[in-house]
C-alpha cells in the first residue's frame, strides 16, 4: 500500500513540475484585425478562420521580387510556433523568425522540399543552409508545421510524419516578430499560434 501512496505522489508531483505554455500570440483568422498582425504586400482576405491570398505579380515586382506576407510582431527568446497552409501554384511557402538585427531562422517549403537555413550575424554568408529534407506532401492538402526554439536548437515537425532537430549558436538570439508568407500562386494560412514555456 506504501508503494502505490509512494508512486501515486511521485506522479502529482511529476505533473506539477511540468512546464506551463504561456500564448504569446494566437491568431485564428476570426476578427479582420489583430493587433500583432501586419498583413503586406496583397490582397489579403481574412474570413472563414482562414487568411488566403493570390500574389499580384505588380506587387512582386514592386517590392523587389518578394510575395505577401503576414508579420506577427511579438518579442521573445524562446518560443513554439505553429500554423498550417494550403498552397496551390506556389513557388515556396517561408516561415521566419526575426530579430532586431534581421532574420534569425527560416523554413522554406517548395514543392514536397523543405530547407532549414540560419542567419549567423559575424558570418560573410548571408544565410547558413542547414538541412534540405524531402517530404511527402500531397497537393492541396493543409500541412500543419511547428517551430520549437530553444536556445541554439530549432525542432521542425511537418504533418505526421516528420520531426527533425537543427542546431546553430545564432537561433538562440532574441525574436521581435515572426512572419508566414510565399510567392505565386495562392496560399492560405490557419490555425497561427505562438507559446512560450514558463518554466
């Protein structure tokens, strides 16, 4: 009966230690603004918890071949973020964290690609290629996507099936804002979400 009092506390306890999930950011498309969200660079159409857009090729020319964009200006060191798109004609799909200096991280989705690249800020190379992955992804599917950054470690999941740990000195910079965007075709994003743990 000891024994089982015994593992029955360790348990609680075990539990109460866990880390706690502070929201930073959550954006599920319902309202037509946010405060932390600055959509850039088209015709953005926000409704049906969903914010979907078809790059304007004037728009891309105008701002030096870069498509639209959702910035997300939150401060943090160490944070998750999540969100899902649904891509049909695109190029890429581009998650970035930034930071006051420029961007920290970059995931960039092409096709069934994805590339992970870091941005050291003493380095003569503007970015840092660390990991090319093939991934399944079928066309015209939502692909849902987390970005846990901890420190000098970035940990991907794609879907289901994919779940990959990157390491580089410079992630572990402070972020000022995150952003989700692409070029050509059209995207949709839903289900954005930023969470920091508080222990």
């Amino acid at each position: 009966m000891r024994l089982i009092w015994g593992c029955v506390l360790l348990g609680m306890l075990c539990s109460g230690i866990q880390a706690e999930e502070k929201i930073l950011l959550q954006d599920n498309f319902s309202e037509s603004k946010l405060k932390e969200r600055r959509a850039s660079r088209g015709d953005w159409v926000i409704e049906n918890g969903m914010a979907s857009c078809t790059q304007d090729d004037e728009l891309y020319k105008k701002y030096k071949n870069h498509g639209p964009i959702i910035f997300y200006d939150v401060e943090f060191q160490n944070g998750t973020a999540q969100f899902a798109y649904q891509a049909d004609g695109a190029r890429n799909v581009v998650f970035t964290a930034n930071g006051a200096d420029g961007h920290v991280f970059r995931l960039i989705f092409t096709g069934n690609q994805m590339q992970v690249r870091a941005f050291p800020p003493d380095s003569e190379e503007k970015s840092a290629l660390l990991g090319r992955e093939e991934l399944s992804i079928k066309a015209g599917s939502w692909v849902p996507v987390t970005v846990s950054l901890e420190g000098g470690q970035a940990t991907i999941t794609v879907g289901k099936e994919f779940k990959k740990s990157y390491e580089h000195a410079s992630f572990a910079r402070s972020k000022t804002n995150i952003s989700v965007g692409f070029s050509f075709g059209t995207v949709k994003f839903k289900d954005v979400q930023l969470t920091q743990s508080e222990n």
